[in-house]
C-alpha cells in the first residue's frame, strides 16, 4: 500500500487536529501496530505527532485544561469553549516559543510537588497577558469565543490563566485533600485560598470552579470549601459568594430524581445501570452535603435536602414494586382447577409476554445495581423484602412447572420449558448465577411421562 500523498495528509492532519484527546489516544492505541511506508503508517506517525503535542499542551495548560469543554455554554461550572484551548495553543507557540520549548525541556523529569513549576507559569502569565491586551490574533479570538459562550467570558477565562499558578500547586494535592480532613489538610487548603484571593479580592469562587474542574465529581469540592469555612453552617455559606457550589449540588439532586422516576423500563440493561447509577451518585451528594455543611432539617437547605431523601426512598421503592408486578406479569399464575388444591399453579398457555419479561428484566438488573446505595437511601428494607418474596415466587413456579411436567398435566411442555427460562434469567438477577444454572439443570432432567401409544 503506498503512502498517502501531501493533500491527504494535510487533510487527515486537520481532522486529528480538530478530534477530542479521547478520539486521538483512540486511533494511536489503534495504529501502533502499523509500521513501514504504508498510507496507515503515514497516519500514525501524524497521529504520534499530534499526541506528544497534546501531551505537552495538556501539561502547559493543565490549570485550564479541563474547564475547556464543548462549546463552553453548560452553565451547570464554569466552562470555555474547547476550540478556545486550541487557539490558545496557537497563539503561545508564536509568542512565546522558547518559553514553550523550556517547559518542554522541564516535562522530562518533572515531579509536582517536587519539581519548579516555573517553566509552566512563565508561559501562563505570557497567556494571561496576551489574552488581556487581546494580542496577537489568536488570543483576540480566544476572549471573543468566551465572551460569545458565556457574559463575560473573556475576563473569567483571563482571571483562570491569573489563577494557574496557584491551582498547578494544588491539584496533586486534591486527592489528599478530599480523602482526609484533618489540620495538615485545612491549613493547606485556607493557605492555597488565601494565595487565590492576593491574585484577586474576589477569585475566590473562581479558584473553587478550577479545582472542581480537577477532581473526578465536581460536587467534592464542596470538602474543600467545608475546610477552608471549617464546616459553615448552612446561613454562613448561603449568604456567601461561594452558596452557588451547594445550590448546585441539590438541583443535581432534583435533575437526578426526575431522570430515575421516568426509567425506560423497556430500556433493558443499560438503561437500569444508568439509573442506578444516578441512584448511587444522589446519595454520594446528600451524604457530601450533609456531612461538609452544618444544617437544620426543619430549615431551608436542610429541608430541601430531607424532603429529597425521602423522594429518592420513594420513587426507588416505587420502582422496585414494578419490578415485582412485572414479575407475575411475565410468569402468570391461576388457581389450580381441583377444589380439593387451593394453590395457584403456572399457567402455559400463552408464551412468555415479551414486553412483561423485558420490563421486569430491565428493572431487576436496576435492583441489583442499587445495593450499595440501599442502606443509606433508605430503601434496603424494602429492596430485601422484594427479592425475598420474588424469590419464593421462581422457587414455587419451579416447582409448580416440572410437577406438571413429569405427571404429564402441562397445557404445552415447549411453553413450559420457555417459561423456566424465563425463571433461570431472573434468578441470575435476585439472586445469583449458581441459582439460574440450578433452575437450567432440574429443566433438563425433567422429563415428560411417556404417551401411550394409541389403542395399546
């Protein structure tokens, strides 16, 4: 295969270059393998070239880097548009391209918390005052394109680049800070906000908005504030610049309870795991809450938060009694037709209703996601009470199923057989994998009477 010529390259080129970093560390874990003079090997060696770039670029910029996303108008944090980041780039290579070649030179055997961040600042406060002055061409556009995704924008973006110093020495530090609260933590933390506020009165929401951008849940900042207001109570924060940061986290709360209380339940499993997930998250941020604010459940904040948690207990709770009405839905039962029997028996009929059994399935894969959450949601006991009487259900339809079976009373042994299946899936999901094998296993054993042969 012959090389790519020039056009084409150029025009791969400007895709990689426009791609997210997700996409390119994509195509080179892709193409490592391709090697030579062949047009997929030209398209490595590019797609390495634009890597270590980024690389170097991600590292330069890492105080900003994050905040760059999309076209930067989600309010819900502060956000600059991506392309913005790329020009931004642009502009520092022609500025200031022996800066760019020092922190290049100082990435080798650079050690946050160890190491001089000195190079990397240099070429920052270069940014900070190019982006101020609005020249060269690119940082013109860098301000146009912030000021147009948000009121504003350009002087936020330009208070960022002010403030990268001071967030570079932090961010190694975050995951110590959010895991451990104690004096060494907090004194760090105050010292860092106080280095925030001399670059500016009122950056102090803005520093809090770039370390959010850092840490894997935004919302864990709030561990952060609570040590530097050694845990404010509820007016304390409310009344302050930084009230925003909680506010915010309740409307997650509100968001998240909505999107689980209309759960596709024809969805299947994706649809269960992402709502149990948003199960999990809400009750990561009422405990964050609760545990980095000092309120009062009768008040405000306090009461907005009780009454969530027990919206959260009950739309889960309500969920979960789905799962058991599709359940009979998708194995029905009637009494048996000998009075002297008073038990319900299956019926086999009809095949498996497929819409009851996708429901039932989708949901009970969302009970099982929701374990962990249940203790501290509220809503353990009524999960446990759910796959203990769903539970005896399969264990009776078993039953029920391969005695009809083997007296030969089965309306349609191939129904039957349908059904068990049907039984072994969702006794994977309330239980285990060893329970559907065992329901499998009797199935297969179980065998018809043998039909008389006529007029024998």
């Amino acid at each position: 295969m012959v090389a790519l010529s020039e056009r084409k390259i150029a025009l791969v080129k400007g895709l990689v270059a426009a791609a997210p970093d997700k996409v390119v560390g994509g195509l080179q874990a892709a193409l490592a393998s391709q090697m030579g003079d062949s047009a997929l090997a030209s398209v490595r060696r590019l797609v390495e070239a634009e890597a270590a770039e980024r690389r170097l670029r991600n590292a330069i910029l890492l105080p900003i880097v994050p905040m760059c996303v999309g076209d930067g108008t989600d309010r819900h944090g502060l956000h600059f548009p991506a392309i913005a980041l790329g020009y931004l780039w642009k502009g520092l290579k022609a500025l200031d391209p022996d800066g760019v070649k020092r922190a290049s030179n100082a990435l080798y055997d650079y050690r946050p918390g160890e190491s001089s961040p000195e190079p990397f600042d240099a070429v920052l406060r270069k940014a900070a005052d190019a982006v101020r002055a609005g020249q060269p061409r690119e940082f013109a556009l860098v301000r146009t394109l912030c000021d147009q995704s948000r009121p504003d924008g350009g002087a936020a973006f330009q208070l960022c680049l002010d403030l990268a110093p001071v967030v570079r020495r932090t961010v190694h530090r975050l995951p110590e800070w959010t895991a451990h609260f104690g004096d060494d933590t907090t004194a760090a933390a105050r010292l860092a906000y106080r280095d925030a506020c001399a670059v500016r009165d009122d950056a102090g929401p803005t520093f809090f908005e770039m370390l959010a951008a850092q840490l894997p849940h935004p919302w864990m900042v709030l561990r952060i504030i609570s040590a530097v207001m050694d845990k404010p109570n509820e007016r304390y924060l409310g009344q302050s610049e930084l009230s925003s940061f909680a506010e915010r986290v309740m409307d997650d709360i509100d968001a998240a309870l909505k999107a689980i209380q209309t759960l596709d339940t024809d969805g299947g499993e994706p649809a269960a795991l992402q709502a149990a997930k948003r199960v999990e998250q809400v009750t990561l941020q009422i405990a964050e809450i609760e545990t980095c604010i000092t309120i009062d459940r009768e008040h405000g904040w306090g009461h907005r938060l009780f009454k969530q948690k027990s919206a959260l207990a009950s739309v889960v709770e309500g969920r979960i009694r789905e799962a058991e009405r599709y359940a009979g839905q998708a194995l029905p039962m009637l009494p048996a037709r000998l009075r002297r029997i008073r038990r319900m028996i299956p019926r086999h009929t009809l095949p498996p209703d497929p819409r009851a059994v996708r429901r039932a399935t989708t949901l009970f894969h969302f009970v099982r996601e929701i374990r962990s959450s249940a203790n501290y949601g509220g809503f353990a006991s009524a999960r446990s009470r759910m796959i203990e009487k769903v539970g005896d259900m399969l264990d009776h339809y078993v039953e029920e199923t391969l005695d009809l079976i083997k007296t030969g009373d089965c309306e349609s042994e191939p129904i039957a057989r349908d059904h068990l299946e049907v039984v072994a899936e969702f006794s994977r999901l309330v239980r285990d994998d060893k329970a559907a094998d065992l329901v499998r296993r009797r199935a297969a054993a179980c065998e018809a009477p043998p039909r008389m042969a006529a007029g024998g």
